[in-house]
C-alpha cells in the first residue's frame, strides 16, 4: 500500500470498496486495546467475562514481541490493558514497564479490589499513564450491587486513597450508567472534582462475554425505565455544563446528549458509523487479533504478522461490516471523541 494516501483510501471506502463491501483503514493504528486476561475476581452483573472458561493465556514474551512489532510498525501508540482484571496477571507491571520503555502512553481498567500498598508502589514504577478504576455508585449499596459482591466499594476506596499517595498513575473513575445510580451521577461528578480526578461515564449495554441480544435491554433488570428518564436528563445537562466549561468529564458533550436519547430509545441506531477497527485494534488473551469485540478475530498474532493483518481482505471485510453495523454499541466513548 506504499504510496496509497489518506484520500485514496477515502474514494476507495466510499465507491468501490462499498460495493464489494470492503474498507481501507486510511492510516496505522492510533490504540491498541489488550485484553490481557479472561480471569476476573468479580462475578459483575454487566459483564459475564468473568464466566468465561480460561484457556492458555498469551505469555510474558509473546506479549513483548507483540509490543515490539507493534512499535517498529505503528510507532509507540496508546496501549490499554484490560481484561477480565488485568492485575491478576502476575506479569502485568513487567509488560507495563516494558512498554512504557518502547515510548507506549500505558493505560489500564482496574475494579480496584486486587492492591495493597506494595502493589501501588509496583503500579507507580511502571510509569502507567492512566489508571481506569470502576466505581458504578456514589453509594457502597449501588456499586456493591453492579459488582456482585459486598465489600467491592470499600476496596476500591481503599486502593484510591493508597494511589494518591504515589506520584502516577493519573485516575479516572468510570461509572457505568444504569437505572441503580441515576441519583449518583451528579454527586459522582462532584466527588472526583474534590478528589482531583477525571471521570467518564458509560450507558449500560449488552453484557461483554455474552453473545449479543437486540432485546437485552428489555429482559435487563438494570436498564433505566421511563420513571427515571428525568432525572437521568438533568443529571447528562449538568454533565454536559461541566464539559463545555471545560471540566474533569471526559465524555463528548455530542455523546452526553445523545445518552439522553438512547436510553429512550437504546435499540435505534444513533446514525453515526461505527469507527471500531479504524484506528485501533484488539488483541485477546490468547493472540487473536479483533476489529470489533463482536465479531470474530482477523487472525492469530503468533502465526501471522500484524501488519499483514491490518488490511488484508478479512479486515477490511471487518472493517465495512462495522461501518455499517446498524447496532447501538456505538455509543461506546471512542465513536464520539470528534464530537
């Protein structure tokens, strides 16, 4: 693809790749998502990831082959570990430092509940830029509840107040939005203020591990209803009126109005294309290489190069099906950062 510049991929996408349903990328990736584990401590209510069978997991090396190739091709991109619960990996601070060292910015989701004070310490020497911590409630009852298990909110305060006392990582809380913490969401953009952290919220969806079901939101006990809608839009205005004065929340103001909208009516498509597999890529626990969480991988990154995976026909394939994948999951943060 030497030579073949951003608006060739453009005119490609739009004619003939539309018609034989295939799609360039028009650049390298920009993000990296490393899924490094299965395994998770949690038994949470909007995900069944943590239902899945574990298999042989990539290894410690493989991994830093994976981040080398990945540097030498794509340069020192932003990397995320996630999981399951990334810290249950015993290598994880290893593969961190590792590729904080190839000039990776290193980001990682975390429920918090796994850190004692040697390990924030580990956490803090591995030059991890961001630390993702899940907090679903203001309240222990609300967030103890979406976890599974009570005592989770205990941790995690826990594990922020030893995280404070080291130099990095920075701290996002992530709330996911679900009919539970409604009355939580503007106390929960007031704290971490006070608390000096940023914060990002997610709408409920379809459980991650779980095959996808267009009536999910119907048989979800968690799906806010019509009785909290109002609430529910005061509380995304004061979110938006924090984000356009340039605040600690991280969503789009475009994606915090069209929450408002979504939860109305979550099985309409938003009408915005579907970005996944265009800047970023995602690699499971055992080396296989996705476009999109929900469907299948492109390849396998011990057997084949990832650059040649990039755009070859199976991606691009990929590629078209999620540009033009009319399902709500792309109100997921990444669809709207140009919002």
């Amino acid at each position: 693809m030497e030579g073949f510049f951003v608006g060739d991929a453009a005119r490609y996408n739009d004619g003939l790749g539309h018609k034989v349903k295939l799609r360039l990328a028009d650049g390298l990736p920009t993000q990296v998502h490393v899924s490094i584990t299965d395994r998770c401590c949690l038994p949470c209510r909007m995900c069944d990831i943590w239902r899945i069978s574990p298999k042989e997991e990539m290894t410690t090396n493989e991994w830093k082959g994976v981040f080398d190739q990945i540097g030498a091709w794509a340069g020192p991109v932003g990397l995320n570990f996630a999981g399951g619960e990334p810290f249950l990996r015993k290598d994880i601070f290893e593969l961190t430092r590792y590729a904080t060292d190839l000039g990776f910015t290193v980001t990682s989701n975390t429920n918090a509940t796994v850190f004692n004070a040697d390990k924030v310490k580990r956490l803090a020497d591995s030059g991890l830029d961001i630390l993702y911590v899940s907090l679903d409630g203001f309240e222990a009852k609300s967030h103890d509840h979406m976890r599974g298990e009570v005592g989770t909110y205990d941790k995690v305060m826990r594990t922020l107040d030893l995280v404070d006392e080291v130099p990095n990582p920075r701290v996002i809380v992530a709330m996911i939005i679900s009919k539970l913490n409604v009355g939580e969401i503007i106390p929960m953009a007031d704290w971490t203020r006070e608390r000096d952290y940023q914060v990002v919220y997610q709408p409920l969806f379809n459980n991650f591990g779980r095959e996808y079901d267009p009536q999910w939101y119907v048989k979800s006990p968690l799906f806010p209803r019509e009785e909290h809608l109002d609430q529910l839009d005061a509380s995304l205005d004061y979110l938006i009126g924090i984000k356009e004065n340039d605040g600690h929340v991280c969503n789009a103001v475009g994606q915090l109005r069209e929450m408002k909208r979504y939860f109305r009516s979550p099985s309409v498509s938003n009408g915005l294309p579907c970005n996944a597999g265009h800047s970023d890529i995602s690699l499971d626990p055992y080396g296989n290489m996705l476009l999109c969480f929900w469907l299948p991988p492109v390849g396998d990154v011990r057997k084949t190069p990832i650059p040649w995976m990039w755009n070859s026909a199976k991606s691009q394939r990929r590629r078209w099906q999620a540009h033009n994948c009319p399902r709500t999951c792309n109100m997921l943060n990444c669809n709207f950062e140009h919002l």
